[in-house]
C-alpha cells in the first residue's frame, strides 16, 4: 500500500462519526413513525404506511438528482463538502418539526404535517447521504482500507442504531401521561446528535484539483446517468439488488419492532432489549467481519453474513406459534450477521466504482453510484414500513390515540409475528439468489488499478 492510499485515524474517525446521523435518521422514524401517527395522532394503519412511503418516494426520486448535483460541485470546487454542511443544518430542525404536531387539529390535518416535515426532513438528509457515500471511492484507493473505513463506519452505525432505536423510546417513556411531549422531547434530543454527527464528517470530504464540469446537466441528464450506470454495470446492478431487499427484510423487522413489544412480548419498554440484543453482538462483530473478508474475501464473507441472518429469520418464525422472550437469541444471531450485511456491501461499492473509473475513464461519476444506491437503499428501508401497514391493515389492526387500550385479534397478532421473521427470511432468501450474480473480485479491481 502507497502512502497516498493510507488513512489516518482522524479521517477514518471522522467518517464513522457521520453514522451517528446517518444510522440515527434511518432508525428512528422506522421504529416509532408508524406508530406515532397510528397510537398517538389516531391515523389508520394504511395512511400511516401511505405517509412514510410518499416521503421515501420523495427521496428516492431526488437522490439521483443530488449524485447529478453533488458530481458537479466536485467538478467545480474541488470537494462534496457544500451539500453535505447543507443537510447536516436542515435535516435536525425538520426532524423536531416531524414531531411538533400541534394538538387538537384533527386526524387529516395532523398526518398532512408529518408528510410535509418528513419530505423536508429526507431532503436534507440526501443533501447529505449521497456525497457521504460517494467519499470512500475519493479518500483512498487501496481495496483493504476501504474496508477498514466501512468497518469503522459501521460499528458506530450499530451503535448509532442502539442508542436511537433504545435510547428514544426511552426518553418518550419518560412522559407517560403525556406521549406527545414525549415524542417531542426525544426528537429534540435526537436533532443534536444528527446535526454534530453529519457535521463533523463533511469535514472530511476532501479537496481535490478542479474537474471539466458538462455544460447544462439538467434534471433529465442526471436521470439518464443514473439510468445509464444501472444498464451498463451488471455487478453494480447485483450488488443493489442484493442490497435493496436485505433493506426490505431489515426494514420490516424494524418497523414491526415496537409491536412486537406491545401485543407479543406485552410490555412496550421490551423495544429496547430487543435493540440490545440485535446491535450489542452488531458492535462486536464488525471488526471480525473485517477480518473474515480479509481472508477469504468481501463476496465471500458477505454470503456468509446473509446466511447467518436467514437462519436467524427462520428461527424466529417458530414465534407465530410459541411468542416469548426465547426471540432475543435469534435477535442476537440477527445482529451478528447485520454487522457483515452492512460492513461488506458499502466496502464492496468504492471498488466497484473504482473498477468502473478505471475501465470507463471519463468523468467522475462517485455521485452517480452513490445517488442510485441511495434511492436503492431508502426503497427497500421505506417498503419495509410499507408492507407493515399493509399487513396490519389486512389483518385488521386496531389504531388507537395515545391513553386508550384496545384488544388487538388475533390475526393482527399473527401478522405482527410474520413481519417479524417469515416475510424478512422470504426476502433473504431472494437476496441470496441476487448476491451470485455478484461476480466481481478482488483481482479484478486490484488488476484495474494498478
């Protein structure tokens, strides 16, 4: 390895601390935005999943205008860093304001606020997330450190995920005659530690000479270039796949999460020891996941993680028949294998570009890649939410205002369980069938770079 090629401890620190924004926003409105506006504002099921979902449709129709954008800039001044300082600032104001419902203007109204302020909220969070991706394939390119990078990235999305996913239903259970301020007050404390996270990592976006920048880049032309690296690049188009429905899986358990507490395990506090039990072994597993990939490679190894996670999926839906809190040991073994899922496929995207730069030379298109695989990524997180509304509509789950008990069916119990373990280990399944169409390896994108 170069000298170039090697990073500091400061990048390195730098960049992971940006997961406690990024890990922070993707967790959050997952676990308790649903529920927030179903158990708290009193909206059905089926508008709430309608809500989350025209926010995420929101961003994923922008984020490849932001990779459009966000190359340009790089062309123009040397560095990414202008979009990202932008959504770092506007993304923990529009997040409070998704949970500043005023009181008592009625069902219709109070779910047109939270789309309003989601939508805003997701636009400065791609103002971010995009150029944030795009980083890794500029800050080295040594194939190893790039995992070391995503490594370290990781184990502070884990506990990003932990001290949100735990910590802010905690801070709501402080007000439980009042859950409205509750949810406020968490948001609150959240949009800090959002701002000071995406804050400090665009510091380390770097500055590199001017580029050529094309005249005239409309709309449509980043549409078409974010088309065009989808058709032509077939290992890019596997890896998203892959990707996208692992998101899915995750981002229905996630969403089903807080119900699992309540009408399974009874006791609405139990999302946090199901969080624990999902990141703490995350945390640790990160580094070993490293480790693993080192030796027999980043595809390899993440095959491997996918695996462990299907199993744990599999194991879980014994829950549909026999509930109890036998579940948070598959939860760990879940978690386990969430640090691979996660580690290995954004360590696999730098190389991935880096190989198409080096056999399609031209301009720089990291934004491209990261605006598309961000659109990916937020579709499958965002249909998780999704089929959640769905079967709980289907199944007919009962909504209810903050205070007032209700008696859920049956089937509305089962199909919180299934959420839970049988569709999310349907979708790992497929996503094991996307990943072997991944073929790249490491002498392919140590051969093009040197």
């Amino acid at each position: 390895m170069d000298a170039a090629s090697k990073l500091s401890r400061g990048q390195v620190t730098r960049y992971a601390i940006g997961s406690l924004g990024t890990g922070g926003f993707s967790t959050l409105p997952g676990l308790v935005l649903v529920y927030y506006l179903t158990d708290s504002l009193g909206v059905t099921a089926l508008a709430a999943g309608i809500i989350v979902t025209a926010a995420k449709i929101w961003d994923v129709l922008i984020d490849p205008v932001i990779g459009g954008i966000s190359d340009r800039a790089f062309g123009r001044t040397g560095t990414r860093r202008g979009l990202m300082v932008i959504g770092a600032l506007g993304l923990p104001i529009a997040f409070v304001l998704t949970f500043a419902v005023p009181g008592g203007i009625g069902d219709l109204a109070s779910a047109l606020w939270v789309l309003v302020a989601f939508m805003l909220a997701a636009t400065c969070f791609s103002l971010f997330q995009v150029p944030y991706i795009a980083l890794p394939a500029e800050l080295t390119s040594d194939y190893r450190e790039r995992t070391r990078l995503l490594t370290w990235r990781v184990v502070l999305l884990t506990i990003a995920i932990l001290l949100f996913g735990a910590g802010g239903p905690e801070i709501r259970a402080l007000f439980p005659d009042d859950p409205r301020l509750g949810y406020l007050v968490m948001a609150i404390a959240a949009a800090v530690v959002l701002g000071v996270g995406l804050y400090v990592a665009s510091t380390v976006a770097p500055q590199r000479p001017l580029l050529p920048v094309r005249p005239g880049a409309s709309i449509a032309t980043h549409y078409r270039d974010g088309i065009a690296v989808l058709r032509k690049n077939q290992p890019f188009r596997a890896l998203l796949g892959t990707f996208m429905l692992q998101g899915l899986a995750t981002g229905l358990m996630l969403a089903a999460a807080q119900y699992v507490a309540r009408w399974i395990l009874h006791d609405e506090t139990a999302v946090t020891q199901l969080f624990v039990a999902l990141i703490a072994p995350a945390v640790l597993m990160a580094p070993v996941w490293k480790r693993i990939a080192d030796r027999i490679g980043k595809e390899r190894a993440f095959r491997l993680a996918s695996a462990a996670f299907l199993v744990a999926t599999v194991a879980l839906a014994v829950m549909v028949w026999a509930p109890g809190w036998w579940i948070v040991a598959p939860v760990a073994l879940a978690g386990s294998a969430y640090a691979g899922m996660q580690t290995l496929p954004m360590a696999m995207l730098p190389d991935l570009i880096a190989h198409d730069h080096t056999k399609v030379g031209g301009d720089n298109r990291s934004g491209v890649f990261s605006g598309v695989w961000t659109a990916g990524e937020t579709t499958g997180m965002a249909l998780g939410s999704t089929v959640l509304a769905i079967v709980l509509a289907s199944t007919g789950y009962i909504e209810t205002t903050a205070g007032v008990e209700v008696i859920q069916p049956n089937l509305a119990v089962s199909g919180i369980a299934v959420s839970f373990s049988i569709l999310p280990a349907a979708l790992m399944l497929l996503s094991l069938v996307t990943l072997s169409r991944y073929r790249l390896r490491e002498h392919d994108i140590i051969g093009t770079s040197t």
